[in-house]
C-alpha cells in the first residue's frame, strides 16, 4: 500500500512537469490570435499575441512590432499574458517541490522541509495555477473584431484551454496527494506513522513554589521573599505580600522548653515513693533513729 502511495505521488509530479512545459508553450507561441482586415484582407493581415503584433507581407514576408498594422491588440491581452507568465512561474515552482519531494521517497528522509507540508504547498500551488490559467484565457477572449478587423483564435489560446484542463486534473491529484500523505504510511519520511509530539504552552499557568530541604537536617525551609530563610513548623507560610498562600502541616517538633514539675501527690511524678514518709515527721536528727530520705528526678520529655 505504501508503495502504491509513492508511485501515486511520482505520477503528479509527472503531471506537473507537463503542466509547466504546456504552460510555457501557451506563452512562448505568438499566435495568441489572427487578424485580418475586413475592407482589403490581403493588404493587412497577420497575427499577435501579449507581446507583439506581426503583419505578414508579400513573398512570406513578416513585420513585427507595435506600429506596423493599424490593428491594435487592447489592454487586456497583455494582462493576459502577464498572468499566463505568472502562472508558468507557479507551476515552476511547482516543479521544484516536485523534485524535494521525489528525494524524500527515495531517500526515506526529510528534505528542507516535512514531507505533509510540502505536499501542502503543492495542492495551493497547483490550485492558484489553475486560477490564474483560467483567468488568462478568459482576459484573451475579451479581445473581439474591432475597427474593421476580423480577429480568430491562435494556436496559443487552444494551448492555454489545455493548460487549463490540465491543471485542473493536476489539483485534483494533488488534493488526493495531500490526504493520502496524511494517513498512516502516507509519509515516506514516517512510514511507520508514529505521532509526532507537540508541546502547548500555556500562558496563563503559574507554577506553585516547591519545597526545598537542606541535604543535613531534611527540614523544609523557604524564603520569606526578604532574603531570609524561615522555618517552616506548623503553621501557613505566606509565599507572597499578596493572597498567595501555602499551608504546609507538618508533625510537631521537639520543645526546648521543660515540661512543669508535677507537684507532690499528683499522679505523674516519676519519683520514688517512700510510704514511710509524712509531711508531720520530725526533721532529720542525726543523733535521733529515724531518717527520711527521699529522692527526686528532673526529667524532660523525650
């Protein structure tokens, strides 16, 4: 199937070789049309074209010019000409793309341009070819029998009626060019017809400030947009002056403050219990019998 495709596009660029050479001939002929006089056709008579006017003379004889008949081609077949030219031009171009694209099949690789958009380029080219043949004949059949004159078609304008034709044929081909390019194996450049990725950006996303831990502590700090460095515990860290905030939670840290004592009696204490011991004994008396010893801790929660 893929070859196929490709032996389908070589026939349009064949078809557009024809096209260019059809067109230079339409405007390289000078027999656009033929006119002679109506009062004495043997005297003046002879044929013309975008570009000159040729009167034919006795003995084959022929007198080209702008002057040498009274015969004046009007300001419309020389439009035509210079449209018909452009039109040539067109499809020279045409012919150039032609080439790039018959390197991309044989090559399997992309030539200056991609293989879709240069068969793009070449539907349009070959549409406004067909445009501008057309309007080149129609300007050239404006000019009718005029002042004593009796005017017929060229050899030329026939051409330019099959240039147009011709044309035509060769957008049509090159319109189903275009879509076959488009579909898997179409590309020659691409033929598995693996996608292309294409990255849209967004304007109007704002990225979110990330947080930053030191390789050290692990902790998360950010700047408080003064350059100084603010440590983040557990409350909402304000990223900007304005309503922009973040709120981060994290796990309670470690206190340096201690913890109150419990007071005696209250359930908690971490000392030791003497049950011997009352707030109504007797101090201690070293000469006496009875000691009261009691120890104590100072703990600080881990």
């Amino acid at each position: 199937m893929a070859s196929g495709k490709a032996l389908y596009s070589i026939a349009v660029v064949a078809l557009g070789f024809i096209c260019f050479v059809v067109g230079a001939i339409a405007v390289g002929l000078p027999t656009w049309g033929n006119f002679h006089s109506l009062d004495n056709p043997n005297f003046d008579q002879g044929y013309f074209g975008p570009w000159r006017v040729c009167k034919k003379l006795l003995y084959n004889r022929e007198k080209c010019g702008t002057d040498v008949s009274k015969f004046q081609p009007s300001t419309a077949v020389y439009i035509a000409g210079v449209v018909a030219s452009v039109g040539v031009s067109v499809l020279g171009v045409f012919c150039v793309l032609s080439v790039l694209q018959l390197a991309m099949i044989s090559s399997k690789e992309r030539v200056a341009f991609k293989y879709t958009n240069l068969v793009m380029m070449k539907l349009a080219l070959a549409l406004l070819a067909t445009l501008l043949s057309i309007v080149a004949a129609s300007l050239f059949a404006v000019q009718g029998d005029d002042r004593g004159f009796f005017v017929t078609r060229g050899e030329a304008f026939y051409v330019q009626i099959v240039s147009i034709v011709i044309n035509s044929i060769l957008f049509i081909m090159s319109l189903y060019d275009a879509l076959f390019s488009r579909r898997a194996g179409g590309d020659p450049t691409n033929p598995l017809g693996e996608p292309e990725g294409t990255t849209i950006n967004n304007p109007g996303f704002k990225e979110g400030r990330g947080i930053s831990m030191t390789d050290a502590s692990g902790k998360p700090y950010s700047t408080n947009g003064h350059g100084s460095v603010a440590s983040m515990n557990t409350t909402a860290t304000t990223l900007t002056g304005l309503s922009d905030a973040s709120t981060i939670t994290r796990s309670p840290l470690r206190s340096s403050l201690k913890k109150p004592r419990p007071r005696e009696g209250e359930p908690g204490g971490l000392g030791i219990q003497n049950p011997g011991y009352s707030g109504h004994s007797p101090p201690l008396n070293r000469n006496g019998s009875q000691k009261k010893v009691r120890i104590q801790t100072h703990s600080t929660e881990v």
